[in-house]
C-alpha cells in the first residue's frame, strides 16, 4: 500500500515535471496470466496507436528519430510460454529476463514455492520449464539472465553476488546452446547494484544491463544502463502513461528512490 507522502510525491510529478512520452520507452512486466491478456492488448494497441514499434534491444539502440518501445519481463512464468500466440497475434517480441533456481524440470516444489514468496508473487506460481525456455527462445524472443536465485546482490559478499551473476548467465547458456548477452538485476533499483558489480558483468560478458527505476524514461539510455519503467497490468492505461511520462531522474538522483513509489 502507498503511503499518503508517495502519493503526494508522484502527483507533484505529475503536475509539474510531466515531459511527455519520449521516443525511446523501454518498458517491464513480470507475469502475463490469461484475465491480464486484455489490459496487455490495449497497452501494445495504444502504443502502436502512437506510432510505437516493439523492437529488439539491437534496434533499440540503433534507430534515431523513430518512436521505439523495447517490451520487457523479469522474473520466471510459465504463464510467458502459455502467452506465446499473444504475442504473435499482436506481433510482438519480447526479452525475458530468467531466474535459473526455478526451471521446474531441476527444482523441487518447496524451492518453487521459496522462490515465489521471496519475489513476493501470489497468482499463479508455475515456472518454465527447460524446453519451454527453449521454446520461447526459438519463437523469436530473447532470453536475458536475471541471476540465479533473486537475492539482492548488495545484501550478498561480493564473491556470492558474483556467483549469483554468473550461474544464472552459464545455466541459461547450457540450457539454450547459446551465449546470453543481457542482463537485468534483482529489485532494479540503483541501491540494489553496484558499479563494481556492473564492470563483473561487462567482464564475463553481458553486453546490456537493464535497472528498473520507474520515471527515468527520460534520462539517456545506453547499453549498460537501461531506464525500465514497470508498467502494472492490474492499473489504468492513463496511471501507466503517466509514469512514462513523468521525469524523476532529480528525485531518483537525490533520495535513491523512485519518484512515483513503485
Ligand atoms: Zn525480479
């Protein structure tokens, strides 16, 4: 629940630091279950309404002066495999960015269940398995790492949250017989990383590394610094347009935190 002091921050926001949406969005979601296919669908229609293309990460970062919105999800849903005609129906590709301690052909129910009470997730707690992954994969979409297990890195010692990095990437390449170059971290936000943990990533390979720290859709974007905003499925398309829009770099600067609370 929000306090009354979010509340009143992210009006200020709104009221007064409201920019517009940029060209460049770069957007996150976690589960995608059946009752949400529908508030899904009129967020791609809206955006593609507003002359949006859905591209790739390469793309992304590649094309000046054309509105682009890169489509995110974190985390580990079987419910993504079970979306997959949506997402071809409305023509749209995705990353998915995989906890590896959950693919339900290698873990027991009690780490499944572990896992989705530390995520704090309460619908429908299935994870992928490993050749559903591979179906995803092989559809078109890409698949990031989001460590192993989704424990905030900074609360680790340096040599855990290392391991935790580079067993969810080397995992996910087994599992996929393909080099994993993206990579978003736990919670997102810029208390929950570090700058030395950003070089270890660049060093074992990751070519793009994504926060989420909502309001930031218009500070830069660069590869080893992706501005993802969440957008929530169960709130309004006008509540979610106006987190894209408003712009809480100073207040993220400053108190570390986001300026809308989410
Ligand atoms: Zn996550």
């Amino acid at each position: 629940m929000k306090s009354a002091i979010q509340c009143a921050i992210r009006s200020s926001h709104l009221r007064f630091l409201d920019r517009g949406l940029p060209p460049r969005l770069a957007v996150y979601m976690h589960s995608l279950e059946r009752e949400q296919y529908g508030p899904f669908r009129v967020f791609v229609e809206y955006m593609r309404s507003q002359d949006y293309d859905f591209v790739d990460l390469e793309t992304f970062f590649a094309c000046n002066g054309r509105k682009v919105i890169y489509l995110s999800f974190d985390d580990n849903y079987r419910a993504w495999f079970d979306a997959l005609q949506l997402f071809s129906l409305l023509g749209v590709k995705a990353t998915f960015y995989v906890n590896t301690n959950v693919i339900r052909d290698r873990t027991c129910a009690s780490d499944i269940e572990a896992y989705y009470d530390r995520i704090d997730h309460h619908q429908e707690r299935i994870p992928l398995s490993s050749e559903e992954l591979k179906t995803l994969s092989s559809s078109g979409h890409a698949i990031g790492s989001h460590t192993h297990s989704h424990f905030l890195l900074t609360s680790l010692r340096t040599c855990e949250a290392r391991s935790e990095i580079s067993r969810g990437k080397q995992e996910l390449e087994d599992i996929l017989g393909q080099p994993v170059d993206h990579f978003s971290y736990p919670f997102g936000m810029r208390r929950h990383f570090s700058e030395e943990l950003r070089h270890y990533c660049r060093d074992i390979g990751f070519k793009t590394i994504a926060n989420a720290i909502s309001a930031m859709q218009h500070s830069p974007q660069t590869p080893l610094h992706i501005q993802r905003s969440l957008w929530r499925l169960d709130q309004s398309l006008e509540h979610n347009l106006g987190n894209l829009r408003v712009d809480g770099a100073l207040f993220a600067e400053i108190t570390g935190r986001s300026a809308l609370g989410e």
